[in-house]
C-alpha cells in the first residue's frame, strides 16, 4: 500500500499550481500519508531538494500565483544517469509514489521515468495553453484568458483613442484554445491560431472594408504558434496605411492570483490524485470532461495531440464580421 508520497511542480509556472499541490497535501495527510514536497522540479528530484510537507507548510499559499515549490525545465531529466540519480534520491526517502503536476513535457518526462523505473505516477494537467489531450481544462488556463481579457479592455481604449490595430501576440504555440477563448471573451475583431492558415490579404482586406465603414480600431489576437506578429503588424501596417502597434503578452500570462474557477478545479483534481495514489491507482491524469473529473491514460495524454473545438472557431468568425 502507498503511503509515502512526493509532489513536485514543472515546467513553466502557472496559476493554480499552488492550490493542487496544498489540495494533494491535506487529502495525503487526511488519509494519515506522508507528503514530501519536490522543489524545482525534477531537477530537485536529481539534487535531493525534498522536504516533508505538512498543512502548515502549504497555507497562506492557495491565493498566491506561481508555485511555492518552484519549478525548472531540467535537460539532466532527459538523460539516463538523470533519472537514475532522481530514482536512487527518491528511494532514499522510501518514497513509493508521486503526484506530478505540469504540461507536456512535464507528463512526457513522468511517463518516461514511470515506464523506466515502473514507478507510480499520477499527473495534473497545468498549463495555460490548455493543449493537453483528454481534458478540457488545465490548471490556470482560466487565469491566463482572465488576464488576456484586461489587456485587450486596456488596449481597446488607446486603439480607440488613437484610431489604431493592435496586434496582439498571446500564447497558443501548438493549440489555438487561449486565443480563441480570449479573443471572443475580449471582442477581438480577429483571432489568428495554429490551426487556421492565416490569410493576410483577405485580413488586409476586411481591415480596409472596416475602417471605411468609419470603424476607428481593430483589435487583432495572434497565437505565438501561428505567423510571426512582426510579419503580421507590417504587412497590416503597409497595405493599410493605419496606425499598427503590436503587443506581446508573454510572461504576464503565467502569474496573478488565480481565478475561483483555477482555485477551485485545481484543488478538485488535487485530491483526486492523492485518493488514486494512496489507492494504488496510477499511470494516469486527472481531468475535465466539461464539468465531470475524468481520468486519461497517461500514454495518451502524452501522444495524442488535441484539437482545437470547432465550435469556438466557428464563433470567433462569426463575431467577427
């Protein structure tokens, strides 16, 4: 029977992780478990940064953005002898499972290490791209369209002022969801994602045909997966003649206090790991499936890739006329 466990954050950081990891902490200690706490990831793993963890240690943290655990991209992990170092720290410790929470490449690298070392793992989607197969929702991509929409409130008062396109560049390097949910959320006239070849001529077009209507300002929501948003402005820029400026929202899309929404699945799916740990359960990830948890096989998480839900692209264009 489990009853060790570790928790550890990876990749890049995002809001919500901290409400996952106290939600794992208290339902492992209810359950009368150990809980050791990860920090920085797996490369904490490699360097024996693991502590016990008790509620204490994770209260005063559910509001705070980021993870108290910290969190690395660790190339080390990716080697044999890495992993080999992390398994012989991780039984030094008598730990017998581990809830892993992070996004592709983080389920890819517990995969790996699970297959290689037949160890328990179950994972928690978290990424504000929300590009994990299986689920619909991953923990702060709520935060992040939430944080999208206040800037393009913002942006859309100096475009109006100035009679300008914003071009504004967000995350979406593979999966177009964050855009689309922001940019409809946001009323942006167009949304650019991964999985719609972008026509810079018609967009050049309708621009042209939406300032003569006397449509002072057009904001324009980009995916960083898509064109390059310096490619987009000037040409915009050029064939238009209006006043374009870009605006990338990068780093401030991980961070801020996380959403109710965030807060609250973050600590749904919290506790369902820890319970299907300590329960032998394992090799899997938690999920949603509109508004129900689900679990998804761990392979398939990691070698599926999900596609973007017609419906919202369908909406964008619709709105955008």
């Amino acid at each position: 029977m489990i009853k060790n466990i570790a928790v550890l954050t990876s990749g890049t950081d995002n809001p919500g992780m901290n409400a996952a990891i106290r939600a794992v902490t208290r339902t492992a200690l209810f359950e009368k478990a150990k809980v050791w706490g990860v920090q920085d990831g797996f490369y904490g793993l490699i360097s024996d940064k693991i502590t016990l963890l008790d509620s204490i240690a994770v209260s005063d943290k559910i509001q705070r953005g980021g993870t108290f655990l910290g969190t690395s991209f660790c190339p080390e992990f990716e080697t044999m002898q890495g992993r080999k170092k992390a398994f012989e720290n991780i039984k030094k410790h008598s730990i017998d499972g581990m809830v892993v929470i992070g996004g592709d490449g983080t389920m890819k690298g517990a995969k790996l290490f699970s297959d290689e070392y037949d160890f328990p793992i179950v994972g928690i989607p978290a990424t504000i791209e929300n590009d994990i197969w299986g689920t619909d929702y991953t923990v702060g991509c709520d935060t992040a369209a939430n944080t999208i929409v206040q800037a393009l409130n913002k942006l859309r008062d100096t475009a109006s002022s100035h009679r300008r396109v914003i071009v504004v560049e967000v995350a979406g390097r593979r999966y177009g969801w964050l855009p689309l949910a922001a940019g409809i959320a946001g009323g942006a006239e167009y949304v650019l994602i991964p999985e719609v070849k972008t026509d810079l001529k018609k967009l050049v077009e309708n621009l042209k045909k939406r300032h003569a209507a006397a449509k002072t300002y057009s904001l324009i929501v980009v995916a960083d997966g898509c064109s390059d948003i310096s490619t987009i402005g000037k040409t915009i820029a050029e064939e238009t003649k209006l006043d374009t400026r870009i605006s990338v929202l990068d780093l401030i899309l991980h961070g801020g206090a996380p959403t109710v929404n965030d807060r609250v699945r973050a600590s749904q799916l919290g506790e369902k790991a820890a319970l299907a740990l300590l329960s032998g359960l394992y090799n899997i990830v938690f999920g949603y499936n509109k508004n129900d948890i689900v679990t998804i096989n761990l392979n398939d998480a990691v070698n599926n890739k999900k596609t973007v839900d017609e419906e919202y692209i369908r909406i964008a264009q619709i709105l955008a006329q």
